[in-house]
C-alpha cells in the first residue's frame, strides 16, 4: 500500500489497496487501527469513484464490520441497513450477496437487542431467498 501513498488519490490502484489495508488489520484483531483507514476508503469511494456503488457498498459493510468489532453496534446497524436495502434494490432478495449482507444485518440487529426483528428478517426473508437461490 505505501507504493501508492504518494499517488493521486484519483488513481483505484491507491483506494483499492487502502481498502485492502483495512481489512487487513481488521482481520488480524487490531480494530482500532483499521478504523481510520476504512473510514478513509469510504470517503475516498464516495469522492471520487462515486457511480460504483457496489465498490461503496463493500467499503461500507467492511466498516460497519469493523464499527461492530469495537462495540460500537448503533452505528454498525445503521450502516447494515442501508447496505442491506441497496443491495435488495440493486441485486434482488435471492442474490448471493444480498442474503450474505441480511446476515450481517441479522447480526446486529442480536447486538442491539432487536431479536424478534433479526428472527423475522432470517426467516421471512432471508431463508426463504436462500432456498430459492439453490
């Protein structure tokens, strides 16, 4: 990544491989660090890659992750929701990656203490999506 640290912020090579620095700590427990670097891919998405929205989608979910690992879930289901609903109108319910992203919502919305509307997202929507995908 510090191969593109002194490239335009313009170039995807630069945002992708910030992205990927993200995840990186992130996966290897260091949640504090990567939240900086994911917020900043986010940002750098929504500036200057903004018609990609598949790209800003996965930036976001990557960070609504990462918010989650810290114990911050408010702000975590706020993203997952907005992730969640773009994907279904975007992809559509029985989309691989829909379901996967209702997951993650069903997810947080355990962490927040909203069990029942988890229970009725996994199994209103999401199981019955899944089965029509196979």
């Amino acid at each position: 990544w510090k191969m593109y640290l002194g490239r335009p912020e313009t170039l995807e090579n630069r945002s992708l491989s910030l992205g990927l620095l993200g995840d990186a700590l992130r996966g290897s427990s260091r949640p504090y660090d990567a939240l900086p670097v994911l917020k900043a891919h986010l940002d750098g998405r929504r500036r200057y890659f903004w018609l990609e929205e598949q790209g800003i989608l996965v930036a976001k979910s990557n960070l609504a992750c990462c918010l989650s690992q810290l114990g911050r879930h408010d702000e975590a289901l706020v993203l997952r929701r907005g992730v969640y609903a773009r994907r279904v109108a975007t992809l559509g319910v029985s989309n691989e990656t829909t379901i996967s992203n209702g997951f993650n919502l069903s997810i947080s919305l355990n962490e927040v203490g909203l069990r029942e509307e988890a229970r009725t997202l996994v199994r209103d929507q999401l199981l019955p999506a899944a089965r029509r995908s196979l």
